[in-house]
C-alpha cells in the first residue's frame, strides 16, 4: 500500500559508517500512523548484509576511538546532547506521529539529552585500581571497552533506550550498532542525524532500522560483536541470551517485561494512591514495562479506593498525539492493539471488567479496570502491555506479598502505607529490581540502579553503573625483579 501522506522531509536510510544509505536489497517497509491508521512512510530495511556492514564500520571505527581520552569522547557526547537539545519538539512530533505517544508525555527528549550531557563528562569515571599484594609483583587492574557493541531497544521509548546504552557504551570507549524497533524507527533515524552533525568519526555510532529477523539476529549471533543491550520483552530477550551463547558467548545485558504489583495498606493516603496508581498504569497508555497493572487493595479499603482510582483512570484524555490537551494515546500499531483485545476477552472471561474496553477508533484501548480476577488467570499473570490493571482485594500482610511475588516478573513493585515498619518489612520481601514507597512507576532515580529480578532482567542500568555494563576487567601482573 502506497503512504497515504508521504513526510518528504523525514530521512528513511540506514546510517552506516557515518552515512545515510539506503538499504543494499532496496527494501522498505511501511511505517503507519496508529491513531489514524494510515501508512506515513516507507523506511529501509536492514537485511544480514546491511547490519553485518554496520558492525564491520564499528569494528573499524573502534582503535582511534578507544585510543581517544574520555574528555576527547565527551566533547561529540556533548554536543550530541545540545543538538538533541534543540531538537525536542521534532523528536516529539515524530515519536506521536509514529508510536502514538502524545506530545505531553514526551520526555524521552530530555532523558536523552542529559543521558549525553551525563556520560559526556563520565569517561574517567572508567577506572581499575592497584596494589602490592603479590610478592615481587605490582598488580594492576584496568577496565577497557569490550569493541563493538550492538543496542537493541524496543519502540515505547526510543530515546530513552537509545541514551540509557549509547551514552555509556560510547563514554567507556566502543564503538555501537543500534537496531531501532521496526515500530519506531523514526526517533532513532533523527538521532542518527544528529550524530552525523555532532561529528562522531565514521562507523563510532551506526544506526540501523529492520526487523528482530534477520537483523537483531544478525547483531546477536554475530562474532564480531562483544556485548549486546537490550531492552524488550521477555520472549526476545531469551532468544537474544540463546544466540549470544551459542554464538560468541557475548556479554549480554537484558532489560525486560514486568507485571508490578502495586499493594494498598489501609493506612495509606488514598488520594495519592489512586492518582500515583492511575498514572503509572495510564502512562503511555499501558505500554510502560513498570506499568503497576496489578494493584492489591486491603479488603477494608477496596471500595474507596477503586472510586478514587476509577475517577481518575476514567479521566484519561483519548485524542490526537499531537494535540497538547490529549492524555491517552493509541496502541503503538495493529499488533499491539490486537493483543490488548485478546486479554480484554480473558479479562471478562476470568473476572469483571468495572471500566474500559475497545475505543473502536484508530488501534484505542480505554483506561480498563478487571476486579474479581483469579490469581491464575492470564490477565493477571501475563503482560499485557496497555491500559489495562486488575484489580483484587487481599487481607494480610504475608498473603498480599506471597500474591505480588507469584509472578515469573520483578521489575517493579509498590507499597503503599504511613507505617515505616511495614514499608521497610514489605520492601524487603518484595521481588522486585525497584521497590517504591508511597511512590510507583514512572518514577525512578537516575543515579540508582535500574532493572530486574527474576524473568525482568539481567543487569542493572543507571548513571552510576551503566559504564560497568560496557568494560571488560583485565588484570596485569608485573613481576619486580628483587634488589
Ligand atoms: P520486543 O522484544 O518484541 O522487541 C524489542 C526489540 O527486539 C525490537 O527492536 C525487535 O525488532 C527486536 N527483536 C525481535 N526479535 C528479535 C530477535 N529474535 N533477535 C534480536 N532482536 C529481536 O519488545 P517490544 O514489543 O518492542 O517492547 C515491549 C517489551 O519491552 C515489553 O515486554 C516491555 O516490558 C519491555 N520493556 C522493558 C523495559 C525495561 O527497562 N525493563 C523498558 C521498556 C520496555
């Protein structure tokens, strides 16, 4: 099908080795627009050859590059960082016009910039240490970069993804390959636009737009890649993890799904529940990997709660990404709507379905609230991925953690509660990478260490240990000759 409105303006090739190119088979795909389902441009698609090019540039690339100083790097990081700075409303646009996420809620711009602005100046934070411990011998530990490193990020946040990996792969000195999300390939290509501005040399960041086959497979069996980023679902992260041991036995990074339970005390400030409660599930629309889409309310408390909750959740404004006023956006495309309908029809199956449903309007689900759902249903087992929450009472302490840690997940999880004893009991049995009190998703911290337990993850990412993710530890021994 022909693009029903063709962006002229928006660059659709591969940036390989400090170029745009078009893709070597002259393949494109059609990139559509999720709230008026209509296709708004073709892109170029990455086949084996197009990213085996892009991880050859990278490997080329990587001496000169490892072999600058830190401050030397930081200076493209930096200004990466001030070019994406003044290209927000663009990264914005173009993420509503292709994912459906609404211009007020992007702030991926600004994680990406000060993502740039942070690792641009960490460089020499990429230290080993010494000592004498070994007679007759100094021993030196270093930290170096491990070559090429290929970023594989999902489409619900592009920039964020993008930054949380290139920044620090970059500042601890490899050199990158990033496949985009065939979903949201848009930000990624501008980004790469702006690096070729910034003057990073030839092949130091190579971006590249295709599908998981054949070109995330390629990237993760591939031999001259040494580290692969990832962020995704659970399913791809496995196969990533396969690939990368069976080809190379690749350092790998894994940044998965979660299914964050959210847990309601009696004595907790209910207005702020409802509304912290509301926004991490409502955020994107659901499809936020720490989306709280479990909520455990007291028994006591249950029915103040869930009209609190309901009046906000049902408040959402469904409407245009562009229009500054909407709150709710579409699913990202018809895949993704589909799915969420198909655990609408488990959710009414197993349980009540109180608020929600299809918006029958460009790929729209409606802020969805399931309660009386059995613990072993798929709704509240499975990711779904939308703005889709169950809801279910509990009586105990211990039962309510055994609920919230029977899940294969443990991104993220919440207490709510005034009482200091039972938040720090509580937090401490949760499994979850990231406990928040009185607080939840999307809220983190920059400087802490962000990811999973269990199915969620392997790996931590954040400020202040992403540059361990993207060096290898050498030992050196060197033997003193005695007097
Ligand atoms: P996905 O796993 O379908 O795709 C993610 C990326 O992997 C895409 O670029 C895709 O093309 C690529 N891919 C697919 N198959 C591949 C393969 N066989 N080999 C290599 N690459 C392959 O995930 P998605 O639908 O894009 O994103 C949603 C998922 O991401 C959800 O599960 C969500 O929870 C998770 N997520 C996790 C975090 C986190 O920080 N933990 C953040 C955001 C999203």
């Amino acid at each position: 099908m022909a693009p029903a409105r063709i962006e002229k303006s928006i660059e659709t090739r591969l940036f390989i080795n400090g170029k745009f190119q078009p893709s070597i088979s002259g393949k494109t795909f059609n990139l559509t627009n999720p709230a008026t389902r209509e296709v708004i441009v073709e892109i170029h698609e990455a086949d084996e050859e197009d990213t085996n090019a892009a991880v050859a540039a990278a490997k080329a690339a990587f001496p000169a590059w490892r072999d600058l100083e830190p401050c030397d790097r930081g200076v493209y990081l930096a200004k990466f960082s001030r070019l994406i700075h003044n290209s927000l409303d663009e990264l914005a646009y173009l993420e509503a016009i292709s994912t459906g996420k609404p211009v007020s809620a992007f702030i991926d711009g600004i994680a990406a910039e000060s993502n740039f602005q942070h690792f641009a100046e960490a460089g020499y934070q990429v230290q080993g240490s010494s000592s004498l411990n070994t007679y007759n011998h100094l021993n030196i530990t270093v930290k170096q970069p491990f070559g090429v490193v290929a970023c594989i990020i999902p489409w619900n946040a592009p920039c964020i993804f993008f930054s949380n990996k290139v920044a620090p792969a970059l500042a601890a000195g490899n050199t990158v390959v990033l496949k985009s999300s065939e979903k949201a390939p848009l930000t990624s290509i501008c980004l790469a636009r702006l690096a070729a501005e910034a003057g990073f040399p030839p092949g130091v960041l190579n971006i590249i737009t295709g599908f998981g086959k054949p070109s995330g497979s390629t990237l993760s069996a591939h031999m001259d890649v040494r580290c692969i980023s990832f962020t995704g679902s659970y399913s791809t992260g496995k196969k990533i993890q396969e690939a990368a041991a069976a080809s190379n036995m690749k350092n790998v990074i894994l940044e998965l799904g979660g299914k964050s339970p959210a847990i309601i005390f009696p004595d907790a400030d209910l207005e702020d529940a409802a509304a912290a409660t509301q926004s991490s599930v409502q955020f994107l629309s659901g499809q936020m990997c720490m989306a709280n889409s479990r909520i455990y309310v007291h028994e006591s408390i249950a029915d103040k709660f869930l009209a609190l909750f309901k009046e906000k959740f049902g408040a959402a404004r469904l409407g245009d990404p562009l229009d500054r006023t909407t709150t709710h956006g579409p699913q990202v495309d018809s895949i993704q709507y589909d799915r969420v309908k198909s655990y609408l029809e488990i959710g009414q199956r197993d349980g009540i379905m109180t608020l929600g449903g299809d918006a029958k309007d460009g790929f729209y689900i409606k802020p969805t609230v399931f309660e009386n759902v059995p613990e072993d249903s798929r709704i509240t087992k499975e990711e779904v991925f939308g703005p889709v929450v169950v809801i279910n009472t509990f009586k105990t302490e211990s039962e309510v953690i055994s609920k919230a840690n029977d899940t294969e997940f443990g991104l993220y999880a919440s207490v709510f509660t005034k009482n200091i004893d039972r938040a720090i009991r509580v937090s401490k049995l949760l499994e979850a990478g990231t406990v928040g009190v009185n607080c939840t998703s999307p809220t983190t911290a920059k400087d802490m260490p962000f990811g999973g337990f269990k199915g969620s993850g392997i790996g931590r990412e954040g400020y202040r240990i992403s540059l361990e993710n993207y060096v290898e530890t050498k030992s050196i021994l060197i033997r003193v000759s005695p007097e």
